[in-house]
C-alpha cells in the first residue's frame, strides 16, 4: 500500500455525521457485537471468492526478476549494475524524490499487516490462523512485501540517492505506526483499504509511465509489474465492500460515508527523517506537480468506486443511510469545485523549494 495526501480544505458535512457507534469506547471499537457474526458468516464465501485472487508463490514475481543476477561472474554483474545505473541516470531529481516516497512507504508493511489485524472480526487472532480473513491478510502482506524489496533495491543500485537519510525514514515511519480513524472497525477498514488500493495503483502506473518517458524501461517494467499487484489487490478489497453492502447495506454505506467525510488518510503521513517535519506535506507537493497522484486522481476514485458499488442505486437504506448516499453520491463534484479554486490560488502563488534529504539536499521545487 501506499500513498499520497489530498491537500484540500476538509469538506463540511450538509447533515449531522452518521456514526457506528456513540460510546467513547465505541471510538475504538465501533463495531457492535452483533455484527461479527456476519463476518463469520462470511468466511465460506472469502475463501471462495477473495483467496483465489492471491497468487501461489511459484507463479508469483519476484524482486530478483528484475534486478542483476549477484551469482553470476562479477563482470557480468558489475555490467548489469552499470546497465542499472545508466538507464537511472536519466530521471530528474524530483520524479526521484516521488519514487523514494513511494518505496518507502511500500517499505513499512509491517505498520499495515498490523493495521488489519486491529479489524475486530476479521484479525489474525493467533499469528497463524486458518481463518480466510487471517489467510487473506497474512499473503497479501507476503505479496506486497515484494514492493519495497524490489525498489530499495533499486534505488540503491542505482546510486542516486541517499540511502542512509532513506533508512532513517523507514526506521521513523514504522516506529510511528498510523491511525486512519477506522476504529478496529472491518466496514470502515474495508472502505480504506479499497480507495488505498485503487490509488497505489494509479500512482504506480503513474511512475511506470514517467520512468519509460525518462528512458528507464527498467524501472518502467518494475513499477508497471507492482502497479498490477495493486489492481488485483484493489480488486478483492473492492469486492469485500461490494459484499458488505448487499449483506449489510446501511451499515456498509454509513462506513463509507464516515471514511469520505474524515477524507483518507494516507499511511505514510508520519514520514520523517529527522530535518523536514513536513516531509510528507512535501513529498505529496512535488507528486501533485508530477501529476503521479492528484486532488484529480482522489475525485476520480471516488467516482470510480461510487460506480463500482453503485452507490446511487442502493435501496433498502434507512433514513440516515439514504443521508451518507446522498453525502457520498455528491462528493466527487463538490472535491473538483475546490481544486478549480485551489489551482486558481497556486496560479497566485510563487512556487516554493524545499530540499530532500533523500537527494543529498537538493532544492526541488514543491
């Protein structure tokens, strides 16, 4: 997983805020008793319909695919490093800066396995459970731990960067963990996962785009490959909520409204390196101005996921469902009416610099 922060002003609800829960307790878990049965209930049909999704490890790719073979003779080897280190020669500084960001935040999969696993009803609860929902999380984790093995690696291959200053990041950020405002909570977890998904993605397949514009066909195949791991991901968390919803529509549709109206918070949004304390802020500035992640690209998920599930159609909801469909159904627009006026303002604005550790302190402009 992995991922950028929207930067827009937050959007005030036309309605009171639904909840799942009116405790101070239920702020942490917010999912009430009688709801885990559902997704006991459902462990037949994730075993079914979610597992198959998961590829066997000997079909699956992996970092070494890509990278120089170590065990060959050395020349050959030190020919494919160099072979590495001219293609990355090629990439300018700040699609670099988008690059170490995302790989570090695909690096602290360790904070993510244990975000799920805070999902009551659905966690791991003995560290090698049998249950689907515990079997799904453990190799998707495994899946996803290829991510950030493989573009370490190839940052460090290819010499650009600082690999200390990016070491210290990740150490930082794992050691930092995360809080979506999920709440323990499955339906809202779900909702996450699946926009988070989607919009790895996009900026995946954003970078693979770039790096073959910058003459890296490399690192165009390895950003494209994990961009594919992200789709089929996306595919089976998007397919969890598509069940919610028919199983438990007023639930499943306040969860998603609760989400839209806290906006996503990205996993990464505690990114440090010991010298910028905006660091992520940064970061997601000069992927906007890329236009590897985007107020846009956020619009656009949400529109694609209201369409996926179709939102707009759902019926059976009570009244304060029928409030979180009208809030949701409505949101996209209302997103893109405040990029028109925050592009207005940045056209206003002399653009600014900030350097990056990760570049050994080069200036790039936000």
């Amino acid at each position: 997983m992995h991922y950028i922060s929207l930067q827009i002003s937050p959007l005030t609800p036309p309605r009171p805020r639904p909840r799942l829960g009116d405790t101070t307790t239920s702020r942490c878990h917010s999912l009430p008793p009688e709801k885990l049965e559902i997704y006991k209930s459902l462990e037949p049909w994730v075993a079914h319909s979610i597992l198959p999704l998961l590829k066997p490890t000997d079909k699956s790719w992996q970092p070494s695919d890509f990278l120089p073979n170590s065990s060959q003779p050395s020349d050959q080897f030190a020919a494919e490093v160099q072979n590495l280190r001219d293609l990355s020669a090629n990439l300018p500084d700040d699609y670099l800066v988008v690059l170490v960001g995302n790989m570090i935040t695909e690096d602290a999969l360790p904070t993510y396995e244990t975000y799920i696993n805070t999902f009551d009803g659905v966690r791991d609860e003995t560290g090698a459970s049998a249950s689907p929902w515990a079997t799904w999380t453990r190799a998707w984790t495994a899946e996803e731990k290829r991510h950030g093995d493989l573009l370490r690696t190839y940052l460090y291959l290819s010499g650009r960067v600082d690999m200390l200053m990016i070491e210290r990041t990740v150490q930082n950020l794992i050691a930092s963990g995360m809080d979506p405002k999920t709440e323990k909570n499955p339906y809202m977890g779900f909702v996450y996962t699946s926009f988070q998904e989607r919009a790895t993605f996009v900026s995946h397949g954003n970078t693979a785009r770039l790096a073959k514009e910058n003459g890296d066909p490399l690192l165009a195949r390895i950003c494209g490959i994990i961009a594919s791991d992200e789709k089929r991901h996306e595919n089976a968390y998007i397919k969890i909520v598509e069940k919610l919803l028919e199983v438990d529509t007023t639930t499943a549709m306040l969860a998603i409204a609760d989400m839209m109206r806290k906006r996503i918070t990205m996993p990464a949004y505690l990114m440090n390196d010991g010298q910028d304390t905006s660091l992520f802020s940064h970061y997601s500035a000069v992927a906007q101005r890329l236009g590897v992640y985007t107020a846009g690209d956020y619009a656009d998920i949400l529109e694609f996921l209201v369409g996926r599930w179709k939102l707009e159609g759902l019926e059976g909801l009570t009244d304060e469902g029928r409030c979180a469909q009208e809030y949701v159904c409505g949101l996209a627009q209302r997103i893109r009416k405040l990029q028109e006026r925050s592009h207005e303002r940045a056209r206003k604005i002399k653009p600014l610099s900030q350097k990056f550790s990760w570049i050994f302190n080069k200036k790039i402009i936000l």
